[in-house]
C-alpha cells in the first residue's frame, strides 16, 4: 500500500525529559504533570495528546518513549508518532463514511441490510438479521453478542496462521465474510444496548457494497491485493478505498491509514498481543493489536486505523466546524445528527458517536461527543461550545493487564477534566 507517510528518527529519552521539564513551567503546567507522572511511573509508556477550542489548539504535549522496557525501540515519542486507534476506527473511518454516504443520499440510516442492494444477496438475513438497519449497527442495539463466537483469530474457527500469523493477510477474509452473514444474535434486534465489534465490522461491508454499487471509488485505488478479491474481500477492499480516498485524504489525515507500510512501522507507537489470545509475548509495531482485525487483514470497521493526534485534529476540527473549511466534508446538520443521542431510554449513545460525557471527565459539559480505543485512545468533542481534547497512548504495551485498564481510566479523565478547566481561558492558539 502506497503512504505518504516518512519515518522519522527516534529523540533520546533525556530530551523528552527536558522537554517535559520546561512544559511544566509554562502553559497548563497542572495537564503536563498528569501525563509526564503517568509515563514515568510507567502506567503508560507514552502518552501524546492535544486540546483546543474554536481559535485552534491552545495546548500539546508528548510524553514518555515507544516503549518503556528493553525489548523493542525505547526512543522518545513525539507529537508526529503514530498510534494504533483500536476502536477509535469506528467513529473516525466508518462512522465517517456512513455519514458521508447518508449525506450524499446513497445510504439510508434505516435502511435494512439483509436488502438486496446491500448485504441480502449473501444470505446475511439467515439467524432473524433481516429486519437489521444500519442505525441498529449504529447504535450497538442490532441484537449480536460482543465478539464472534468463536473470534476470528481463535483456531477453532479455523483461520490458517491463527491464533495470529507473522503478518496480517486477506486469506481468512471469505471465511470471515460467510461467517458474518451466518451470525447469530444472541437477542431480538432493537430491544437492549450491547457494545459489539460485529456492528461496526457489518458496516464495512455495508459501506463497501454502496461504494461498489455507485463507483464511487475508482479500481485503481483499491489495493494491491484486492485484484483477485472474492466478494467479501471485495467489499472490505471498497471499504477501505472510500476511507481513504473521501474522508482520510480530503480531511488532510496523511498520517493515517490501515496497515501502515514497513518505512511508517518505526514510528508507531508499539502494543503487544493480547494477553487472552495465547500467543505469549510478541511485540506488535505498525501491526494491529486487535485480533479480529488482524485475521481480516488489519482492515476493519471497528479496529485498524492507525493515525496522529494531528491527523486527528483535524477530523474534529471539521466536526467541530472550526477548520478553514468549516465542517469539511460533512455538514452541520450531518454532524449534528451523527453526534446526538439518538436514544436515551437505551443508551447514550448517538450514531457511531458516545455522549456520555463522564468519560471525559468533569468539565465537559452533557452531550460531549467521544470514543475510545482499547489500545488507550480517546477523542472528547464539545460542539456546543467548541472545545476539544485528543489523548493517544499505547497502554496495552507490554500487556493489557486489569490494572492497565484502570490506569488509562484514571488517566483519560485525570487528563480531560485539567485541560477543559483551561479551556476558553484566552490563550492563544498554538496553530
């Protein structure tokens, strides 16, 4: 795959230290503490983030090194580094493109997906899908359970390589695609909220088929690999050309991709396998930390991007409708409708989109917009009011241990209730 991306030389520990040292006597100094403690006392080995409001960013800062142990590159991190965004992938690509798709009138928001235009000509109605929408998929409330059953990288599904070969590969992809449209729920669709993977990865395909259907994008920006695709690939490989061509490229995200290419890899912040998956240790740089997503070959719709805070900036900025171009490539009533909850009664949250605003610590007020991302990823968006934080770090290095988990908890709110009090206090913006 082809990327504009170039790598860069890692900093000496020692000067990110300096560099934190003299952050904290200037701006923020309170937000800069709380990151540099959390690396130094290794409940993340770094940690990157920004936060701005409708004049641009008022504070930045990167902290801690790639890893913090000896068994892969230890140098600095810096505001360039490239993370994995786990589910950050949901909301920023193929939340992205389905409302790029809606406000374009290909795609409808209540629209079945066991229809034949979509998903129905491959049998994806079997196991009670039929009356399955995308805002069902949207909203996590389409009936399925968390996780496939048995998951994609488990070898008792039976994925050659598995539980993880030595690089991500499309030769499970019509094995996966068959078995998603064989899928089983685990209760009626519309009845009960249930976070799931399976949403988000049936949305791939249902983007792709719109894609494929309407030309929307051309055959010579699809993949490599996808010239001899067989129909699910086909649809991922579509999938991941319209992320790429209309939301990452004219958004200005050059920084972010699926399956980074061998010249980005250094400068990827590493994780590790999944603790649950049995591999025993194993560095993953530039490779995707979730299983599923890598069994379907590091493209997915709930996990696989891999981008900057910068290139993530800029996608809220338009969100937000404060970029030079206002709201970008969606328009504000799209990103209003995209960024509500859609309902309370059920959830919080909004289509793709959380709001609830806990998760982002105190500060922000009701109907933030967020998500977060398993690898230790979180975007909060105030459209009311303008103000935004984006914190990257790669906590599931070296392991996703229960005690990782609660570090980043602690750390995504400790981080987003320091920097939306300094919000709107009238500091100049960085850029």
């Amino acid at each position: 795959q082809a990327s504009r991306l170039a790598s860069v030389p890692a900093q000496p520990p020692w000067a990110m230290q300096l560099l934190a040292g003299l952050l904290a006597f200037g701006a923020w100094p309170d937000v800069n503490q709380i990151l540099q403690s959390a690396t130094a006392e290794h409940k993340v080995p770094a940690a990157v983030g920004v936060a701005g409001d409708a004049t641009g960013r008022l504070w930045e800062g990167a902290y801690g090194n790639y890893t913090d142990d000896d068994r892969a590159p230890f140098g600095a991190v810096t505001l360039d580094t490239v993370f994995d965004l786990a589910s950050l992938t949901k909301v920023t690509a193929t939340t992205s493109a389905v409302a790029l798709l809606y406000q374009g009138g290909y795609l409808g928001l209540d629209q079945k997906i066991a229809e034949e235009g979509l998903l129905g000509k491959f049998g994806f109605g079997a196991q009670g899908k039929g009356e399955m929408t995308v805002t069902h998929c949207l909203v996590h409330a389409a009936g399925y359970p968390p996780d496939p059953v048995p998951c994609y990288w488990d070898p008792a599904f039976g994925c050659d390589g598995s539980p993880l070969p030595t690089e991500p590969t499309f030769d499970c992809a019509e094995k996966i695609f068959a078995s998603l449209n064989n899928q089983t729920l685990i209760r009626p669709i519309n009845t009960q909220y249930q976070y799931s993977d399976l949403s988000m990865i049936t949305l791939m395909y249902v983007v792709g088929a719109v894609v494929k259907a309407n030309a929307l994008v051309d055959a010579a920006d699809l993949l490599p690999d996808c010239s001899k695709a067989g129909p699910g690939l086909d649809l991922q490989c579509h999938y991941e050309a319209f992320v790429r061509t209309q939301v990452l490229h004219p958004v200005g995200m050059a920084d972010s991709g699926f399956r980074p290419a061998a010249s980005v890899q250094p400068r990827c912040a590493p994780t590790a396998v999944p603790h649950g998956e049995g591999t025993g240790f194993r560095t993953l740089q530039g490779q995707v930390n979730d299983g599923n997503a890598f069994l379907l070959g590091g493209i997915s719709g709930h996990a696989g991007l891999f981008s900057t805070v910068g290139d993530l900036e800029k996608l809220v900025h338009q969100l937000l409708g404060i970029a030079p171009s206002g709201f970008g490539i969606l328009n504000s009533t799209t990103v209003a409708k995209f960024t509500t909850v859609h309902n309370a009664t059920q959830s919080t949250r909004a289509l793709g989109w959380d709001t609830d605003e806990s998760l982002c610590g105190s500060v922000f007020p009701a109907a933030t917009f967020t998500h977060t991302g398993y690898t230790g990823t979180q975007i909060c968006g105030d459209l009311a009011n303008k103000k935004y934080t984006i914190l990257l770090t790669n906590r599931v290095y070296p392991i996703d241990s229960d005690e990782s988990e609660a570090h980043i908890s602690a750390l995504r709110k400790a981080f987003n209730t320091a920097a939306a009090t300094h919000l709107g206090e009238g500091q100049t913006a960085l850029v």
